[in-house]
C-alpha cells in the first residue's frame, strides 16, 4: 500500500452542519458513479470508516469532522498512487464545494 493523501478542508459550519453536508455530499457523488463504485461506511461519532471500489481497485480512507475543518485521510493502492495528485486535488476539490458557507 502507497502512502496516504492527506487533504485537510476548513470549514465554518460547524461539526453538526459540516457532518450532515458530507453525508448528503457522499450519497450524490455515489449516485453520479452509478454501479461503478461499490461503497461501503460506517459513522463512529464524528469519524467516518469508508472503503470504495473503483474499477477494481480498493480504496479505503477516514474522514475526521472538526469544528473547523475536515480532515481526510486516504489509502490508494499502487494503480491510484502514480495519479495521487490528480486524487488529492479533486477531493479538495469536491470537499471545497460540499462545504461551502451558502
């Protein structure tokens, strides 16, 4: 396993507000995938456990909600890790957008 990217997102909605926005996020970003992706999660307070299979490749990863930020965490295997950067950009990305104050 390559080392993990580490995206760290601030925020100023809140744990409760940035925790909610994340699982509305994660539910429409799955269904823009469509049978693609094979999503598994698990919520432990304000961490979440995820792992995703991507054209047959396994990712896993943690999500930590702070009060002030979202800090993840994500494991890629070999085939992702050449284009870690390209991954790490688009979750900042995507993270960016969920989070934004409206």
């Amino acid at each position: 396993m390559a080392k993990p990217i580490v995206v760290s997102i601030p925020h100023e909605l809140g744990r409760e507000e940035a925790r909610r926005r994340i699982e509305e996020g994660i539910g429409r970003i799955t269904h823009q995938f469509g049978e693609g992706v094979k999503l598994t999660k698990a919520w432990e307070g304000d961490c979440l456990a995820f792992s995703a299979k991507v054209v047959g490749q396994a990712v896993a990863g943690r999500l930590d909600v702070l009060e002030d930020a979202v800090r993840m965490e994500v494991d890629l295997p070999p085939f992702f890790a050449m284009i870690a950067d390209k991954v790490k950009g688009r979750l900042k990305k995507e993270g960016q957008l969920m989070l934004e104050k409206k």
